[in-house]
C-alpha cells in the first residue's frame, strides 16, 4: 500500500481521464502513479515468469 499525497486537488481527481486542462501538478501525479502500477505488474509478473515483452522469461525468487 501506499500513500500518494498531493494538496493542490481534490479527493480522487487523479482518477479522471486526463484532458487537455489539466494542471502540470496533477498530471505530475498521474504520472507517478501510473510508474507505481507499472512496477507492480512487472514485480508481480516476475514472480510469475511471465516474458517481459523482450523476449526474456523472468523468474521470480524461490
């Protein structure tokens, strides 16, 4: 779990599509969260041993 804490919005602003309008904080925030979730997938894949998507198998530790 973790806390992504920015002042500048509301509560789950960061949740909405992005437009064009939207401020550089919030789309700062939109882009940290969407490299945590990334991370994730890959973390989780590799324990898996699911083919990064270069050709390689990753295995996960015992």
């Amino acid at each position: 779990m973790f806390a992504n804490i920015d002042f500048s919005g509301s509560h789950c602003l960061d949740l909405h599509r992005s437009q064009e309008s939207d401020p550089d904080w919030l789309v700062d925030q939109q882009k940290k969260e969407v490299m945590i979730i990334q991370g994730w997938i890959a973390n989780y894949s590799n324990d898996l041993g699911v083919p990064d998507g270069q050709g390689q198998v990753h295995r996960g530790q015992p």
